[in-house]
C-alpha cells in the first residue's frame, strides 16, 4: 500500500479502530478522531480523486475541531445530575451534623462518620461537641459547633 492508495475504507477501520480505543480508554477524544475518520472515508467515497494530503489534512482540522468543539460544548452545557455530589464523598456530609470523636485541638479533630473516621478543621472544641460539617478541602472536613 502507497499513500496514493488509500482507500475509502481504511478510513473507516480506522474510524472503528478510534471508537474501540474509546471503549477501553474513555475521555470523548479518540471518540471525535474515529467521527473525524469516518467523515474522511465518506469524503473519499464520494470523492475519490481526493489526495492523500488533503485527506490527511481533512482529517487533523476536523480532530481537533470536533475536540475543541465537544470540550466548549460541555462547558457551555454541563450534566445535570439528581446527585451532584455522587463521587465526592466529602461533599455529601456538608450541613449534616455529627459528634467530635476526638476534640479540635489546634484546629484539627476527628468524627466518626458510618464506617470511616474523618480529620475536621475548626475551632477548639470539646470531644462530644456536636458539629455541623460547612465544607470540604480535600479529605478534610470544616466544623463549626451546632
């Protein structure tokens, strides 16, 4: 095989090729790509004169325009979700109230939340104080006395 010789359908195993890539690795870019290729291969089916640079060329804009495109996209219109906070743990305690496990001493405490023992920053409290969690900064939870 020449590069004069690319074929309307190697694009499209190529486009094939993308989208199983994606399935194993997602992230929506191989995705794009396998589109980009599969529109290459309906060009050169349509057009078959087409030469190899152009249809190379078709192919990067289109990659990168369909890429670019589906990122503004996502940005512009993000997920909606009944349950915001699914992946982020931490983000599910805020204005739940609980008992200090150890006390805040020097700003840093520990409560006991279901199964897991969780660092609180506050101000200096007593253990059993109760709590109301206000916020999250990594693994670390801010308190404030109930």
């Amino acid at each position: 095989m020449s590069l004069e010789t690319i074929e309307f359908w190697y694009w499209w195993v190529a486009a094939i090729v993308f989208v199983v890539i994606e399935i194993f690795a997602p992230g929506t870019v191989a995705l794009w790509m396998g589109v980009s290729a599969g529109v290459v291969g309906l060009l050169l089916f349509a057009i078959p004169d087409t030469t190899w640079q152009a249809q190379f060329l078709v192919f990067s804009v289109l990659s990168v325009a369909t890429v670019v495109g589906w990122r503004a996209y996502q940005l512009r219109h993000p997920t909606v979700t009944d349950q915001p906070a699914l992946n982020r743990r931490g983000e599910q305690y805020v204005g739940r109230v609980f008992t200090l496990s150890e006390a805040i001493v020097n700003g840093t405490g520990k409560i006991h939340v279901d199964d897991t023992m969780w660092k609180v920053d506050g101000k200096d409290l007593p253990e059993g104080t109760k709590v109301r969690v206000t916020g999250v900064d990594g693994t670390v939870l801010t308190v404030e006395p109930e």
